[in-house]
C-alpha cells in the first residue's frame, strides 16, 4: 500500500518563488558578470552577518511582544549573541580571507573591511548580490512577524538558531572552494556553489512550519477521532 501524498503549502508558493529567485543573482554575477568563487564565499560570509542583526531584532521583537521579564533575557542573551556570533564570524572570515583572498587581505588578514571593500570595487555588480541577500532576511523577518513566530519562540531558541545553518552551508562551500582552487575555479564548479546555497535555502522554506492559525483551523475543521456519545 503506497503513503498519503503530504500536499503541497500553498503559502509556500511565493517564498519559494522569491527564493529561487534571488539566489539566481549569484548565478546571473557567476555567467555573466565574472564573479570569481572568491567572490560567492565572501558574499556567502556577509550573509551571516545579515543573519546575526535579523537575529539580533528577532529576538528584540520578541521580548517586545511577550513584555515583561523578558526584556532582561533579550539584554543579556542579545548581548552575549552579539559577542560570541560577532567572534564566530570574525575568525571565520579571517579564515575565508587567509585561505582564498590572495591579494584582496593586503598587509594585514584582519583587516575585513577593507579586504570586502577592495572585493566590491574589483567585482561588477557584487553590491547587487549583497542587496539580494539582504533582501531575503528582511523577507525572513517579516515572516517571523506574520506568522505568528515571534510569539511561539524564545531568545534562547532564536539565540541558538544560525550555528547549525553556518556550519552545515559553509563547510561545504568552504571545501567546494578547496577543490575550485585545485581546478583552477571553472565557472561550472562556481555555479556549483550557487546552487548548493539556493538548494539549501529552500529547503530552509520548505522546512518553515505552518502559521499557527492554520493549524488550529485544520484541528477545528477536521473529523473528531472519537465518536459522540
């Protein structure tokens, strides 16, 4: 006997749309533009800098909602995120810039800033796929808002909740890096790499529960297991 089909969310629809859509930027930047794998890791880095401020309000407007003592978990929690993610990326774009930046680090490795700027000025149209990105966590926090997830989490939830999307994404478009370099960066192996990032943000989608709401209409509407009295 074959399973149930699980049908489709059609509230999906539009995120996955919009999804698939803005990660195909990076693809355009790759064909067209001239983006060097280089380029895609360091914009893959900036997104989780991106991450770490919508996380940052996420966990702001969710002390806003629940009220209370909950302002003193979102000071403490925020600012402890803001220390250590703040670490975390920092030794992890050291890393990316030391092992792939070549050039663009100049004298110092440390030196981020000045390392992503030379990148921008060097890489045509690399300040579109940034803003795609940031196009997509504003997306991401307006979901949170409307569906209803702002008020079902907590700061410790949200705290917790980038580590695992930087450490399954980036390790493995890190190694995608490695074996770009020892093929000397083919576009069809930097294409790769977009695509491994799109697939994974929609599976992220995907992932997203159900608002609230609709569960409970879905609860409401369907046949009581138990039968009357």
């Amino acid at each position: 006997m074959s399973e149930p089909k699980v049908p489709f969310d059609r509230s999906k629809t539009w995120p996955l749309a919009l999804v698939v859509g803005l990660n195909l930027i990076p693809v355009i930047g790759v064909l067209f533009w001239g983006w060097s794998a280089f380029a895609l890791i360091v914009l893959y880095w900036l997104e989780n800098l991106v991450i770490g401020v919508r996380t940052l309000t996420s966990m702001i407007a969710n002390a806003a909602v629940s009220g209370g003592v909950n302002w003193l978990g979102a000071l403490f929690f925020g600012g402890f995120f803001t220390l250590h993610y703040g670490l975390f990326c920092f030794g992890h774009g050291i890393f990316v810039m030391s092992m792939f930046g070549g050039a663009f680090y100049g004298d110092s490795v440390i030196d981020l800033g000045g390392a992503v700027a030379a990148l921008f000025a060097t890489q045509s149209n690399l300040a579109i796929g940034f803003a795609s990105i940031v196009a997509w966590q504003v997306v991401q926090f307006v979901r949170f808002l409307a569906g209803g997830e702002v008020r079902r989490t907590n700061v410790v939830e949200l705290m917790g909740a980038p580590y695992p999307r930087i450490i399954t994404l980036h390790i493995a478009i890190i190694f995608g890096g490695f074996v770009l370099m020892l093929l000397n960066q083919p576009v069809s192996g930097i294409l790769v790499l977009a695509l491994v990032k799109m697939a994974y943000d929609v599976a992220g989608v995907l992932r997203d529960p159900k608002p609230k709401a609709e569960n409970a209409d879905a609860a409401i509407t369907a046949p009581s297991a138990v039968p009357p009295q």
